[in-house]
C-alpha cells in the first residue's frame, strides 16, 4: 500500500514525493484564489470550484489556506470569511448553508504524541464532518475526528475538541454545549434584541 493510499484509508502515512505533487498542485490553484482580484466574485467562485472536491455557489474571501483542496467538500451557500485554514489531509464534509467567521481553523492532520513515534515522520489524518446551517465564529479551532451536528453555533475563540450535537450553542476551550436552540431564539439577532417588525416580517415564515 502506497503513502496516499494510506492516508485516505485515515492510516499513519509518510507525506512522500507523491503526496507533495499533489499538494502542488493545490499550492497553485492556491496562489491564483490569494492573488485574484477581489473585488471579481465570479473569478473567486470560479477558482473555489476548482479547487474544493464539490461546491455549489460557496464563496471563500481570500485569503485561503489549504493542503488538497479536493478533500473538502462543501455544501450549498457555503462561506468562508479571511484567513481560513482547512488542513485537509482527511476528508472534510461541510453540509449547506454554513458560515465561517475570520481566522476559522480546521484540522484534520496530526501527529504522534511520543516523540520516537512523532520523530518517525508518521503522521495521520482523520476526518471532520460539520452539518448544516452552522456558524463558526472567529479564531475557532475544530480539530482532527469531530463531527458538529446541525444547527449550530460555535463562539469566538473556542476550541472544538469533541463532537457537538445538533442545534446547540457551545463555546470555549474545550468548547462544550452552553445552550439548546429554541424556537423562541429566532425572534432576537444579538443577544436580547429583537428584530423589528419590518425584519421579523421577512424571517417570522422562514
């Protein structure tokens, strides 16, 4: 079994030649997406296509970092604010309608924690599923194997170390579940403000 064979199968592998022409290869689509001009949203959308394994209408502001690109695949409406980081060594599965704040960071690469081991140059990924209709606020960090259900918001700065139900708020470093999403939450947009009746008109069928 060779080295990419192995990291797709989510077994410690060897990031050999073969591994490193592949991640050229999204190095260079990489470098077009940071370097285009953006203020040109059909050319960003153009070059996102290109390089995630699936997408429909997702929108990432440069700029973007990744290692393969096709390995994450995004689900419709998908965005990505600035300085997003995917390090897709596993696959990355983002359902629809999902929001990522600045700086967002998303790990499925790791390393052995004996340093032997560690020094070996094994390393492995594992795969990170995210559902639908999820807000990821700024400076969060997922890391390698969690799964984050559906409707979900996850605040600023936390840490994601462990898988998180569906319509939950959780935040922190561990982030853990703070709140259930109500259907009394969708009249409010910060905290205990609610939207005015012009707004709520637009949202109160949604």
């Amino acid at each position: 079994m060779n080295q990419v064979e192995r990291r797709k199968k989510q077994m410690a592998y060897i990031a050999d030649q073969e591994c490193g022409e592949e991640m050229n290869a999204c190095k260079r689509i990489l470098h077009e997406l940071n370097t285009v001009d953006r203020t040109d949203g059909d050319a960003i959308c153009e070059i996102v296509k290109r390089l995630f394994g699936k997408s429909d209408g997702a929108f990432v502001n440069p700029p973007f970092y990744c290692d393969y690109g096709k390995n994450i695949e995004v689900g419709k409406n998908f965005f990505a604010n600035y300085n997003c980081m995917i390090i897709d060594v596993a696959k990355v599965t983002i359902g629809e309608n999902c929001m990522m704040a600045p700086n967002v960071a998303i790990y499925t690469a790791g390393h052995p924690i004996h340093p032997a081991a560690r020094n070996s140059a094994y390393e492995y990924g594992i795969e990170v599923t995210i559902g639908d209709n999820v807000w990821l606020g700024g400076n969060t960090v997922v890391v390698p194997g969690v799964h984050i259900g559906s409707n979900v918001v996850i605040g600023a700065g936390s840490v994601v170390t462990k898988d998180i139900p569906d319509w939950s708020v959780a935040v922190g470093n561990p982030c853990r579940v703070v709140k259930k999403i109500t259907e009394e939450d969708k009249q409010y947009y910060f905290k205990d403000r609610k939207f005015d009746d012009e707004a709520w008109e637009v949202i109160k069928d949604l």
